[in-house]
C-alpha cells in the first residue's frame, strides 16, 4: 500500500484556496457547456446547416455522454486517484473546446461534443472527490457551497454569456470561452492538488461500469427524445425498457462483485437516498424554469432577448449570496432541514408564479421568481457537500459520481417531463376552445410550447392570436402549480429521509470485518490514502 504523504507536503492554505477556486471554475464551465451552446445554433445552422434534429443533437450529445459517464467517473477516480482523474478531465475538456471551435461541419461538432461530455464527467467526478480530501469540518460545506453556487451560475448565465458572445464575437467564440476557463482551472489547480485513492480499491469495475453507462445513456436518450417523439413511440419505450434492462444487470453484477462501484448496501441508509432526491427537486423548481421562461417571456409575450435575460436575473441572482447564508446557517440548523425548507420556499414561489401567469401578467413575476431562486439556492449550495458527507471518506469519488449522474439524469427528466407537460396541458386548454383534428391540435400545441406562436396560429386560424396567449398563460399557471405539488413532495421526503444530516459532519466510516482466530472482529477506519504525485 503506497505510504501517506509527510504533513510538510500537506497543501497550505493558499494552495487549497487555488485549488477550489480550479474545482469551482470547472463547475461553472460545465453547465455553461449544456446551456451556452444551444443559444449559437442559429448561428451554427446559418454557417455548417443541418436538419432540425441534427442541429438539437448539439445539445444532446453532451448531455448524453456526461449523464452516462458521471458515476463510472467517480469509480475511476476512487481508483486510480482523484487528482488524476481530475488532470486528464480537465486537460481533455480545454483540447475538446479547441477542437470545437475549428469544427468545419456539424457532423464533426457533435462527435466532439460526445468527447466534451466524457472529460466533463471525468473533471466533474474528480474534482468533487479531490475537494472532500482538501476540507473537512466547516470549511467542507463553505467549500461546497461556493462549488453549487458556481455550478448555478454557470447554468443561470449561460445563454446570456452566449448571446453576448455569439452576437459580438461569433458561435466559435462560445467554445473558446470554455478552453479559456479551462486552461485556467488547469494552471491554478492541477499542481497544487495532491493525489489521493481509495486504499481498497482494487481493478475497475467493468460490468459494473458498463452496464451503469449504458443504463444512464438510454434513460437519457429516451428522455431527450420523448418531448419531440411522444411517450408511446417505439424508439422511445425501446431506450426506457432497455434502460431499465441494464438497470436490473447492474444491480445482479454489483450484489455478486467484490469490489462493486456502488455499494447497493449505501441505500439502506437514508441519508444517501435523501441526498439523491436534492437535485431532483431543484430541477422542477428552477432549472425546468430556465428553460421555460424564456420561452413564455420571448416567444409569448414578444420580450426581446435582451429584456428577457435581464428579468432572468430575478431567478439566478440569489445564487450569488443565499448559498454563503445556507452555509453559515448549517452550523445552528441541520443542513438537510434547510434543504426541505428551501424546496418549501420555492414551491410557494410557484404557487405564486402560476396566479401571476393566468392574469398574463410579466412585471408581477419578478417577485415570484426572486423567492423561487432563494428558496432553489438553499439545497443548491448545500447538496454537494451532503452527497458527500453521509458515505464513507474513501468512497468520496463514488459519492460524487453517483450524485453527478442524480443530478444530471434529475434535470433532464425534469426538462423532458415538464417540456410534455406542457405541451400536454396545452392541448387540454386549446382544445375546449376549438373543435380540430387531434394530430393538428396536438402539433399546434408542440409548437405554441416551443414559443412559435406563429406557427401555432397558422395551424389554427380560427383562433384569435389573443386567445392562444390566453391559452398558454392558463396552461403555464397550471405547470406551475403542478410544478409546485412536485417539489412541495420532495421537500417531505428530503426531510423525512434527511432532516438531521449536517454537510460538515464527519463521513460515515467504513465496517471491515477481519478474521482472526478467536473470531470476526470490527475495523473502523475513516481514513483516505495519500499518495505522492510521482507523476507531477
């Protein structure tokens, strides 16, 4: 076994400042990639063309490779060292980004997405795990908390960052804004991280990690597809069955491994259930809003891009404070009772949000939206460190990796099922309006969800182009509400599941038992091996 570090290489505290400052530019680049990128596809459709669905697949491509990858990620990183896993992440993502922005078509662009969204899995994965080697105690959920708050950022900014960009510098700009903070994160960071693994860690799972990867890349792939195919087409069932097939292999693989990459007896705790809910409910209560608002506000009610991402602040400023408060709050309220509180605020917003929206109202959301990102920034700031902190020290990469792929896979069943929805209960509203064809109801409704009232209106002439405004604000309120029960639900199972868990607490140590000849006797041990970085 690799013997640990001598206290003298130990990290000061400028290093470790360096190096989560590197971690958090990693989480703010990361969601900028999934966000950013889809406001440049007119401009990317204009110069390499493309068919509708090859141009969305710019988007999906990453999400699919970064979903799917996240938690085999995390066993790499638990194995073979989280620094390094970190390193060749982090160094891939910058190459990636280059590439990108030299793409001379679209079939090439989103190739190299898929290869974005494996390095972004693999920086993601190991940097999380390297931050809970670097804090403990206090400074673990105040480090944690800057990481969600970055993260949030990068998801809230992202296309108004694009739109600057793509406007001023053109689409290529975009991918070279993420090689910028890339480099960044590489030069401050990677020198400074020490390396550490998990002492028991043996070989990689590999059925295991296959068999997860292809679980997460068809869940996601019907997800994605869902919104545009329907539920029942056949593509779409044959990826949620087969997803739920590999779902069944893996679990059979990993009851029968002797060193799985998740240790299915984690989900007789609580705790590690309850964390993996956070994500989930956030993506209902504000990441699902990110994607719609902009739609109601622009294709809707004729807001300009600019006006629409200025009132999109109301929803993302909070980010900028609440999770620090969270932070410091968590030393006199148990982190996982602030996280159900928060959901609560934010359902309350929606609840707000959706009696503002069937008045057809504008102005009167910025209130709604300012307490539902409050209320969202709680959890936000404090569900990485949790997700952390209620499993065992050494298994910290495949917390991470588990919770990266929660949260991916949460927000994308988020985006999916509210993007039905919607288009679903527009369908309802329009029709009690309008006696039509179902197929071109159902089609005008697709298309009144995507913001193109125009066409909306030219496949149902009858109606007044005033009354299918009306017609989505009353279907927009009743999103709202339901988006509301949802979260609402969510934040009672977290505090049931997770009410008393701190995210500063000391992880959970690891039971080994050990042979002896008088008998089985119990190891406790919570320690995380420390290696020389041999290799720089």
């Amino acid at each position: 076994m690799p013997s640990p570090l001598p206290a003298a290489a130990l990290p000061g505290r400028y290093d470790r400042f360096l190096i989560l400052g590197a971690v958090c530019l990693a989480g703010l680049v990361l969601p900028l990639s999934f966000t950013a990128p889809p406001v440049a596809i007119p401009a990317i459709a204009a110069e390499l063309g493309g068919s509708p669905i090859a141009l969305n697949w710019m988007t999906n491509a990453f999400m699919l490779a970064f979903g799917s990858c996240l938690m085999a990620a995390g066993t790499l990183a638990d194995t073979y060292g989280r620094k390094r896993v970190f390193s060749i992440g982090i160094v891939a993502y910058a190459v990636v980004s280059l590439l990108l922005a030299l793409a001379p078509n679209l079939l090439t662009l989103n190739a190299l997405r898929v290869l974005q969204g494996v390095a972004a899995a693999l920086a993601l994965a190991g940097g999380n795990a390297a931050l809970s080697q670097e804090f403990h105690g206090p400074a673990r959920i105040r480090a944690f908390s800057l990481l969600g708050t970055a993260f949030g950022l990068g998801l809230a900014f992202g296309p108004s960052l694009a739109g600057w960009l793509v406007q001023t510098q053109g689409w290529r700009a975009v991918f070279l804004s993420s090689l910028a903070i890339a480099v960044l994160a590489t030069v401050f960071g990677v020198p400074r991280m020490r390396e550490s693994r998990d002492p028991d860690a043996a070989k990689l799972d590999l059925p295991g990690s296959l068999s997860s990867t292809a679980m997460l890349a068809l869940l996601t792939i019907g997800v994605l597809e869902a919104p545009e195919r329907g539920w029942s087409d056949p593509w779409v069932l044959a990826a949620l069955l087969g997803s739920a097939a590999m779902l069944a292999l893996f679990v059979r693989v990993e009851t029968r491994a002797a060193r799985p990459m998740l240790d299915l007896s984690l989900l007789k705790y609580p705790r590690f259930v309850g964390a993996q809910l956070l994500p989930i409910g956030t993506g209902f209560c504000y990441l699902a809003l990110i994607i719609v608002l902009p739609v109601r506000l622009i294709g809707i009610h004729g807001l300009s891009a600019l006006d629409a991402g200025l009132m999109m602040i109301a929803l993302s400023a909070p980010m900028l404070v609440v999770p620090f408060i969270a932070a410091v709050l968590s030393h006199r309220i148990a982190a996982g009772r602030l996280c159900a509180i928060g959901l609560l605020l934010a359902a309350a917003g929606l609840v707000w949000m959706g009696l503002q929206a069937a008045d057809g109202s504008v102005a009167g959301l910025v209130a709604p939206m300012l307490l539902i990102g409050a209320g969202s920034a709680v959890p936000w700031g404090l569900m990485d460190g949790l997700a952390i902190s209620v499993v065992p020290k050494e298994r910290a990469g495949m917390a991470a990796g588990v919770f990266g792929a929660s949260r991916v896979s949460g927000e994308g069943i988020a985006i999916a099922v509210v993007a039905a929805a919607l288009a679903g209960l527009l369908q309802l509203r329009l029709g009690g309006t309008t006696s039509v064809d179902g197929a071109v109801l159902a089609q005008a409704a697709q298309r009144l969800a995507t913001g193109d009232a125009l066409r909306a209106h030219g496949l149902l002439p009858q109606l007044d182009p005033a009354e299918l405004v009306r017609g989505y604000d009353q279907a927009f309120a009743w999103l709202m509400y339901g988006l509301a029960a949802a979260t609402a639900a969510i934040a009672a199972l977290v505090l049931a599941l997770l009410g008393n868990a701190s995210a500063h607490e000391p992880a959970m140590p690891t039971i080994r038992n050990d042979a002896t000849d008088s008998g089985a006797r119990e190891t406790v041990t919570n320690e995380t091996v420390l290696t020389p970085d041999c290799a720089g």
